[in-house]
C-alpha cells in the first residue's frame, strides 16, 4: 500500500476547508437572517403561521441557524456547528414531511443534510 503524503492529506484548516466553511456560513446567514424579518407578507412568516408553533419559533431557528453558522468559521467548533445545523435541517425535513405534509419541500433541507454530512465525514477523515 502507497501511503499518502501527509501534506496531501490534510484538509483542516486549508484553502478548500476555509471555502467550504465560508459558503457553509454565507448560506446558513442568509436564511437565519431572513426570518427575522417580521413584516406578514413575508414566506417565512407564513410559513412559520402553517406549521402552528408561532412565530417564537422562527426567532429560535433564526438564531440557532446564525449560531451555526458562526460555528463552522471558528476552527475549534467547526464539527459542533456542522451538528447544529445538522440538526436544524433534520428538523426542517421532518416538519415539511410530516407536519405539513410537503415531501417535496423536505428535498431542500435533505440536501443540505446532505452535504453537511459529507463536509463532516470528509474533514474527520482527514
């Protein structure tokens, strides 16, 4: 077996590991910071009136989302926000899924989870 020089291996903290975690920040800022706006019209509002737990709950999704997206930047807590924002898309697939009875709006937030897990596995591993 050829063994893998380690300057070929390693990924934490590199260039493509800084842009995965940006893009990984720019998207979850983006959405978090969208349900904070209170005006009716808007889809998270909406939204957040279907699902029936109020509106404290998009105010307590928007931070947990901003939180893990602040998460993933610190290089010390990268796997602690991966698994928040994990969590918060396991969430958003099963509300979708099974509260509103949207199986096709579940993809969305799947394929989030999707690729968190992916991200998380491939930097574990190396």
């Amino acid at each position: 077996m050829i063994e893998t020089p380690p300057s070929e291996r390693k990924f934490a903290n590199s260039g493509r590991d800084w842009a995965l975690r940006g893009f990984i920040f720019l998207v979850f800022l983006f959405f978090g910071s969208a349900k904070f706006k209170s005006d009716a019209n808007t889809p998270w509002v909406v939204l957040y009136n279907q699902i029936g737990f109020g509106q404290w709950f998009r105010y307590v999704t928007a931070v947990i989302e901003l939180v893990g997206a602040f998460l993933v930047l610190i290089p010390q807590t990268v796997m602690a926000g991966v698994l928040l924002l994990g969590c918060t898309m396991t969430g958003a697939m099963f509300v979708n899924a099974v509260v509103l009875h949207r199986f096709v709006d579940a993809f969305f937030p799947f394929s989030i989870l999707c690729g968190l897990i992916a991200f998380g596995a491939h930097r574990r591993r190396v």
